[in-house]
C-alpha cells in the first residue's frame, strides 16, 4: 500500500449544489443527499407475537424491571457484573430512556430476571451492543476511501455487514467501480430508511443525468471521486449496482465479496464469531475492514491500521484473506473488563442521575 494520505480531520461546511453542469456536480449533490443518518429517530422494537425480537425483549423487560425498582438494584449489579465486558458503556443502552425497548405492559407469560440464565443474559448484553446504531461522519468515510482506493480494482462486490441507513454502501457505490455494493441490516425500520434513501438517491441521480448539458452516454469516460476511471454505466445503472438486505449477517453468504466493510465498534463480543464467518465464506484475496476491533483470525493478513484520530475517531483496520481455510481456531482474545469496583460506582452514579431526571 502506497503511503496514507494527508487526512482530513473535521468536517466542513458543503456548498450546495446549484446547478448539474458536469458530472462532478452529479457526484457531489448524490454525496450530499445521504448524509446524516446518525440523527435518525429511533422507534421502540414492536412488541408483537411472531417478533424474532420477543426474547429480547422479554430479557429487556426484566432488567428495566430492575432499574426502576431501587429495591432490586443490588441484584441488577450482581448480575451484570460478570458480564460488564460486554456491556457498551456503562448501563446498557436499552435500559436508558433513549432506548428501543417498548413502554407497553409486558405479558403475563414474561420471566422476571431471576428465571433468565447467565448466558440469555449476556447473549442479550452482546445483542443490545449491536443494536447500538453510529456511521462514519463524511469526512472520516472520505478519509477511508482516501486509504484503500489504491486496493480496489473494477468489478468485485462491496458488502457492509450491519449497513445501517446505508451510507457506507450508497457512498462506495458513487466512490468507485464495483460490480455491486450490498448492505445487510438486522433491523426492519433501519433497513426500510435505507431503501428510502435508495429511492430519493436514484431519483436524484435521474434529475441530475437528465440536466447534463452533454448526455451521459453509457460508454462516455467517467472520473470517479476518488481517483478512479469508469464509464458511464457507473452512474446509468446505479439502480442495478446497489442492494439492500433485511437479515442476520451471520445468515447471509459473502462468498462473493471483494471487500466486507463493518463498522465494528459495537460488535466486540462478536469478532470472534465474525471472524470464523469471514475466513470460512471468503475468498482469497478479499479484504476486510473493520472499526475499533481487531479480526483476530490466522486466515487474515493485516494490511494497515489507522489509529485512532487519522482516518476516522476510532482505529481502522484493513486485512486481506490469506491462505487456505483451515478449521484451526484463532488465538482466543479477552476483551477488556472493567475494573469491578469503578464499574459499580459507575453505574450507581449513572442510575442516580436517572433517578434525578424522572
């Protein structure tokens, strides 16, 4: 890899777009429309019969039980503490006011936190991580481009495990010459807002293709943001070059992905998993990014890491797969464990200030 690139380091104010006199113009009104996803409205998990959240929340419930009852609170933290490794923050997030678990009455049939094992309980405390929803900020993903553009060459798929609003797919898609760009999201009302913008970004693509002065043909030469060449199919068949899929990541196949992005910070406790994923479906060659985790697997080859505070806020890491698929597994890895004691005083302080805001 050639060396990194001066990278920016805040964002800037970006100048609307007036006119479609060339396709540069195009290319920076369609960057422009898919910022902002990290202010999105975050609607409470339906409580319905047939929701494949049901467990989740019905584990959810039991805890909150135990935060709004100061009675309990003791044995809230006898609970969790084993598992406050896998906790992001400090409380977990769902238990906070801003959370996702719904406000209704639970039902008769819900288990009360006594009757939930230590392993539904940090299995609930892995998933509530994920459920954690942050992107990149534009400049930061300019910056990420900025350091693997030299790596991409045309065609290939991009897949982003846990693609959110679909920022990170969208902007790929417009940054550079894949065959197909893929988003897969576990959640409904994420993955519906990214279809929306999906549509609101084609549309615009259309305004802006039909304004050119000079038609853009489909074998009319194309320079893309980042230093790429393509042709005018890159921006015609747009539609057909970005997907979106409502599912697990760990249900859906990237055998044939050239590169799987994840913005990983909240998936720590998963890595381990994710790596054997990774290592068994893909193929040499490929490459894999991540954020603030390491893929800890012997199938990957690091390429680069970028500390925190160059390319993005937190550290990111670039790997290639490497070598034959062995079932041999990776070097086990602790995450970190707060300090037990400053973990409790911690959450004490956390609940209090509840307490104060209720």
């Amino acid at each position: 890899m050639q060396s990194a690139p001066a990278f920016r380091t805040h964002e800037t104010a970006a100048q609307p777009v007036a006119g479609f006199r060339h396709p540069g113009d195009l290319f920076e009104a369609l960057f422009q429309s898919i910022q902002g996803g990290e202010q999105h409205v975050r609607p409470p998990l339906e409580l319905t019969p047939g929701s494949p959240f049901l467990p989740f929340i019905e584990i959810g419930y039991a805890l909150r039980a135990c935060v709004e009852d100061k009675s309990r609170r003791d044995y809230l933290l006898q609970r969790l503490l084993p598992h406050r490794g896998a906790i992001i923050g400090t409380l977990p997030a769902s238990l906070l006011p801003h959370g996702m678990l719904p406000r209704t009455a639970p039902p008769p049939d819900f288990r009360p936190l006594e009757q939930i094992s230590d392993a539904e309980l940090r299995a609930w405390l892995v998933e509530d991580g994920g459920l954690i929803y942050g992107e990149l900020q534009r400049f930061e993903l300019e910056n990420y481009f900025d350091a693997i553009a030299t790596l991409i060459r045309p065609g290939g798929v991009m897949v982003d495990l846990g693609s959110g609003l679909g920022k990170v797919v969208m902007s790929a898609a417009l940054a550079f010459p894949f065959q197909r760009c893929i988003g897969v999201e576990l959640m409904g009302y994420r993955h519906a807002l990214a279809v929306r913008r999906l549509d609101a970004l084609l549309a615009l693509a259309r305004q802006g293709l039909a304004a050119l002065p000079a038609p853009l043909t489909p074998d009319t030469p194309l320079q893309l943001p980042f230093g790429g060449e393509a042709s005018g199919r890159h921006l015609l068949d747009l539609a057909s070059r970005v997907a979106f899929i409502e599912a697990d990541l760990f249900n859906v196949d990237v055998r044939g992905a050239s590169l799987v992005f994840m913005y990983s910070t909240c998936f720590g406790p998963l890595m381990g998993a994710i790596g054997e994923k990774l290592a068994r479906e893909m193929q040499e060659g490929a490459l894999v990014s991540t954020t603030t985790y390491p893929l800890n697997h012997p199938a990957f080859k690091l390429l680069c890491k970028f500390p925190a505070g160059t390319v993005a806020w937190t550290s990111v890491m670039l790997y290639q797969r490497t070598g034959a698929y062995t079932l041999q597994p990776a070097e086990p890895s602790v995450a970190y464990e707060p300090d037990p004691a400053e973990w409790e005083e911690r959450v004490r302080q956390q609940l209090a200030a509840l307490d104060g805001k209720a």
